[in-house]
C-alpha cells in the first residue's frame, strides 16, 4: 500500500471530526442564545424603568402647571 493512502483519513476519522465540530459549535450558539436572553431581560427591566420615569415626569410636570 502506498504512503499516500495510509496517510489518508478514513470516512469515519472524517466524521468523527464533523461530529465534534458540530458539537463545539451547539455549546457555542446555547452560549450565544444564553446571552441574548440575557440582554432581553435587561432591555425589558430598562424599559419598565423608561416607562415608569416617563409616568413620573407626568405627574412632576402636572404638578408645576396646577394653579398654586
């Protein structure tokens, strides 16, 4: 047998590193999904506390307008 074809990667060697690339990559996106969930609940406590700022300024600008 040739050099050449024993230095080859058989089918399976090849799989096997499709496999584990596939696998590093899911640990990857579950990370990258993790962090996205992360920011969406921070985005959603700042805009609960835009939102109660905003109900806030309302009442404080009310206050000024009303006759004294």
């Amino acid at each position: 047998m040739s050099e050449e074809a024993t230095t080859r990667p058989t089918i399976e060697t090849v799989l096997e590193r499709i496999n584990a690339l596939g696998e590093r990559m899911d640990k990857r996106f579950e990370a990258v999904e993790t962090t996205l969930e992360q920011m969406d609940t921070r985005l959603d406590r700042t805009q609960a506390m835009v939102h109660e700022m905003r109900a806030d300024f309302r009442e404080f600008r009310a206050q000024f307008k009303a006759p004294a």
